[in-house]
C-alpha cells in the first residue's frame, strides 16, 4: 500500500439508471460513446483511469491543472456530441474533483481526498463541473480556468467548500446567477489583465480584468471599458455591444471615457462593415484624445486612415498622417510610416525593405500581421503581385501565430474570423489574385491576342487557380488549359 497526493476525478452519467430501463440496447451504445470520450481526454492530459464504476470513472492526474482541464474538455466533447444526436441518445454527465493524499491498495484508491471527491460529483451542476476549494486555490490563476464559488458540502462533522468550474469565458463572464468569485488585490489583478492584453492573451485578460472589477475596484468605469474593448479584440463583439451600452450610461462628463466610448463604436461599426460610421467615430474619438489622453493618437490615426482606405477615400489620408506624434514604445507609429509610404508617388525599393526589416524587428506576431498588411497595400499599389501575395502570406502566418497566444483555445477561433481587420487578411489574396488576372488579361489584350484564346475552363486542373477571364492558359502556372 502506498500514499500518493493527486488530483481526484469522478464522474457519473445524469440519469442513466431510467436509460437502461426505457431501452437498455441504446443504453449500452451510449455508454460505449461515452466511454471513448472519458478515455481520450483522460490519456490526453496524462490521467490515470483507476477504475470504471459502471456508467463513470475514477481516475488520478498528477498535475492538478490537467486534471481540470480534462474536465473541461469532456463536457464540450460530450456537449457537441450532444449536439448531433437525438433527445434520446443525448448523455450529460456531472464531474466531481479534489486533490488531496490517497492510498493505492488492489487496484483502488482510499482515503479522505478520495471520499471528498466522490462525494462532490453528485452535487455538481446538471452537465457540469465542481471541484474542492483546494483544487480551486490550485488552479485558479490559470488563464483559461473560469471559476465561481457553488455549494457548500457537508461530510459528517466538517465541512468542504466548492467551486464551479465554466465551460466557457462568456457564461463565467455572464455570471447568471450571480456566483461570488475568491476576493483578490484588484489592483494586481488589474494589472495582470494588462500584461495579459500586450501578450495578446486576450482571454486571460478579461477573465483577470473581471476579477478585479468584482473585487470592489475603485476604477470601475475604467476596467470595464477596458473589458469592452478587449472583448472587441477577441472577436467577442455581440456581448461587447452590450456591455458598452451599459457603459455610456455610466459617461457623463468624464472626456477620457468618452473617447474610449468614441474609439469602441468606431471598432463595432468597422465590424458590422459600416465604415462610415466607423470613420467618424474614430474621428471623434482622435479629437478627445488628443487633448486628454496622447497616448492613443496614433491608434486613431492609424485606424482612422486604414478606414478611409477600405472606403476608397484615399486623398483624405494625407491629412490625418500629419497629425501623427512621437510616442516613445508606440508600435502603432510604425504602421502609419507604412501608411505614409503607402500614399508616396514614387516608392523606392530602398524604402520600403528598411520598413519591412522595421516591422520584421518587432517580437509581436500580431503588429507583424498589421506591418506586413500595410507591405501587401504597397505591393497591390506598385502592381507587384508576386510580392503582394508573399506578404499577404507572412501577415497570414504571422496572424494564425498571434491567436496561439490566447490561452483559451475555443476563443481563438472568433480572433480570427469575427474581427473585420483580421478577415480583411485573410481574404486579401482572393483581391491580389483578382488584381492579378485583372492586369494579365489586359497584357493580353493590349498584345491583340487574337479572342480565340478565351474559353470555358473555369479552374487550372494542374495548380487549382480560378480562371475568371477564360483564357485558355493559367496566369498563376502557365498550364495550357
């Protein structure tokens, strides 16, 4: 017999009793699905299955953040399996976990831990998570770990704390029924959400940013702007909406709030493809900031010209840029030298290489992606679409690279889809192959290639490129077609 300390994880399927007795056939199915699932997270974050207790396991991890995690994981698996099927086939389980000593005799695990553990999975949320106060001081400063105090449970004499653990940032963030978090330093925590935001870990920087918001902060009106807008750059633009009503309620004469309120419309209207909104709300948010808060002048430049760009306003470009100011470790004073080259008439080869090795100097994947944006404009504008689609290509990877940086994996996705910069480079070389075909067929044309070479293929069967102009070669590989 030996004595172990490791994070403890029950489960137990919700119901599974009038399941087997309705249709003890599909009862067995089910469990079998379910099971797979339980044994692929489990040996994924290294878990130690100690035994099947007939519709759940026990199981030992040694990491106690993984064995949370694992837990997680199997819920959203379950939930999207749900998903997929019936009513009737549908299963949901609820999942208990402590740390704590156990001992190891004939293949079972006993102890204390081991009965706080079991005895917390039935008290767990419907298709959810709980875990011990222990376990919850373990794991609680993980980024992508979202908890909120639960039930209280009575085991004989004593009693054990228990937290709820959330699937997701949003419901945690929502706090419907209104769970009480750990009390913290709001000022640590605060400032932790802010070197969470410039690692371009967004999540983690909401989640800390709330939990010094309801940590009575004096600077309420502060965080949650600052909860907004990072909301906004996660791609989290619904909820973002929301929150920033709530916000302009709570404005009143305070101009440097106003501006952020300015700044984060104007996002929300480029989002929702409203560009002239956008411009002037950015424009209006550039006024207030440049006589209360300098330091984001140059944000709202850049922001202000990449809209007039996609509006195809292009000769009011030049007079924003003028109004750009020196602001020691401002990255965004980079981009719009790119802008400023953007609108030269002549570009050097000179120049625009010492603005690439500029941007490609930087250890931000995401301002690289932005950088190498502007690179691909300037290419589009000299007709060098080789270069263009290079560049569109590097701010692509650079782009996928920074949404690695948000420790929750299931936002990531919405970085790069829901937020119009970033879909704005990852579409860009459909326009480049466009420009492309677009200057070929009038190379064409302009040789008086005789009209025959135009026909009906409408993709090169050798590269895959589309062939819009039906010509009777591929522009991309040069495949007779």
């Amino acid at each position: 017999m030996s004595v172990n300390t490791s994070s403890i994880m029950y489960t137990d399927v919700v119901g599974y009793s009038k399941l087997t007795g309705d249709n003890q056939e599909l009862a067995l199915i089910i469990l079998e699905e379910h099971n797979e699932i339980l044994k692929k997270y489990t040996e994924e974050y290294s878990g130690n299955t100690v035994k099947l207790t007939g519709d759940g396991l026990c199981a030992l991890f040694d990491n106690p953040i993984d064995s949370v995690k694992c837990a997680i994981d199997i819920q959203l698996a379950l939930y999207r399996r749900n998903q997929l099927n019936t009513k009737e086939r549908q299963v949901r389980i609820r999942i208990g976990l402590h740390y704590g000593a156990y001992e190891y005799k004939n293949n079972d695990v006993f102890g204390d831990a081991v009965n706080i553990a079991k005895n917390i999975e039935p008290i767990a949320p419907y298709g959810g998570i709980a875990i011990s106060d222990v376990l919850s001081d373990l794991v609680s400063d993980e980024g992508n770990i979202y908890i909120r105090e639960y039930k209280v449970l009575q085991l004989g004499d004593s009693q054990v704390k228990t937290y709820e653990v959330f699937l997701d940032l949003l419901t945690w963030l929502k706090n419907k029924n209104k769970q009480s978090l750990h009390t913290h330093d709001s000022e640590k925590m605060y400032i932790k959400a802010h070197n969470c935001f410039h690692d371009g870990d967004y999540s983690s920087a909401i989640k800390f940013a709330a939990i010094a918001l309801e940590s009575k902060s004096k600077n309420y009106n502060e965080i949650e702007s600052f909860i907004c807008n990072t909301l906004i750059s996660l791609g989290e633009l619904n909820y973002a909406k929301k929150m920033l009503s709530n916000i302009k309620l709570n404005c009143k004469d305070d101009l440097k709030l106003q501006a952020h309120i300015y700044k984060m419309e104007g996002h929300l209207s480029l989002n929702n493809s409203d560009l002239n909104s956008a411009k002037d709300l950015f424009f209006q948010s550039l006024q207030l900031m440049q006589k209360t808060n300098t330091r984001y002048v140059n944000e709202l430049i850049y922001n202000v010209c990449i809209t007039l760009l996609y509006n195809n306003e292009n000769d009011q470009v030049i007079s924003f840029l003028e109004q750009v100011i020196d602001v020691e470790n401002d990255q965004y004073l980079l981009l719009v030298e790119g802008l400023k080259i953007l609108t030269l008439d002549s570009i050097s080869a000179n120049i625009l290489e010492s603005y690439i090795h500029k941007i490609n100097s930087s250890e931000n994947s995401h301002f690289i992606s932005l950088g190498f944006r502007v690179v691909t404009l300037i290419y589009i504008k000299i007709k060098n679409y080789n270069k263009a689609q290079e560049a569109i290509d590097y701010a692509q990877k650079k782009l996928k690279l920074s949404s690695k940086n948000i420790s929750d994996s299931y936002q990531r996705k919405s970085f790069l889809e829901d937020v119009y910069v970033h879909r704005d480079i990852m579409n860009l070389s459909n326009k480049i192959s466009d420009y492309f075909v677009e200057m070929t067929y009038n190379e064409v044309k302009d040789d008086n290639i005789d009209s025959e070479i135009i026909i009906d293929s409408s993709f090169c069967t050798n590269c895959g490129f589309k062939n819009k102009k039906k010509f009777n070669f591929c522009v991309s590989c040069g495949n007779k077609l």
